[in-house]
C-alpha cells in the first residue's frame, strides 16, 4: 500500500536471479509475475524490489536504472562497501532517495537458474 511517500509491505516475495553475469541480479519473470498475481489475488499490488550491492554503495547503479521503469517503484538497496540500506523511489526515468525512520529487515534468495 503506499500513502504519499508512505510505504507499507504486506509480504515479500523472494525471487531468484535470472541474469546470465555473476555480479548482476534480474528477477525472474516468472518469479515476478507470481508475486504480482498472489498480490491482487490479496487485493494488494506489488510496489517495490529489494536486493544488495555487496561490493558497492547503498546507491541506485546505472544497471539498476536501466531495469527500472515502473513509475513510484520503491527500491530497497543494501550496500556492502557502506554498510548502509537506503530506499529509493522510481520517478519520472529516475531515482530520488526517501528518508526513512524505521529500521527494516529485507531478505534474499541467493539461488541462480
């Protein structure tokens, strides 16, 4: 559900790593369009990602922004050079940072095809 700029998850939806290169990450289609049809489904919709930069920032990449193009899409990035979690959200072909005052707890599934 967002609100504003106020997001609330009522699921998260593990997806695994479709991309062919090791340090990139591609949802699953498949994957994807499960989560989306259990969400309506729920009478819910899928409004954002998750996933990490381990050896980066907690930033958006140039490959993210180029998956990217759901309009109000939040992303939740953790980075492992900062050791940081920062939320974007995806607006007119760009990433704007969203404070957040709440400490949140993401999951992955490391599994490749």
């Amino acid at each position: 559900m967002v609100c504003g700029d106020v997001f609330v998850a009522r699921a998260l939806h593990p997806a695994r790593n479709d991309a062919e290169a090791a340090d990139r990450f591609a949802i699953a289609p498949e994957d994807h369009l499960k989560a989306s049809r259990l969400a309506r489904a729920n009478g819910h919709r899928l409004i954002g990602c998750y996933h990490s930069h381990p050896k980066g920032a907690a930033e958006p990449s140039r490959h993210d922004l180029n998956g990217a193009g759901e309009e109000n899409f939040l992303w939740l990035i953790a980075g492992g050079a900062d050791c940081g979690l920062r939320a974007f959200i995806y607006r007119a072909a760009g990433f704007e940072g969203l404070p957040f005052g709440a400490d949140l707890v993401t999951s992955s599934l490391n599994e490749r095809n």
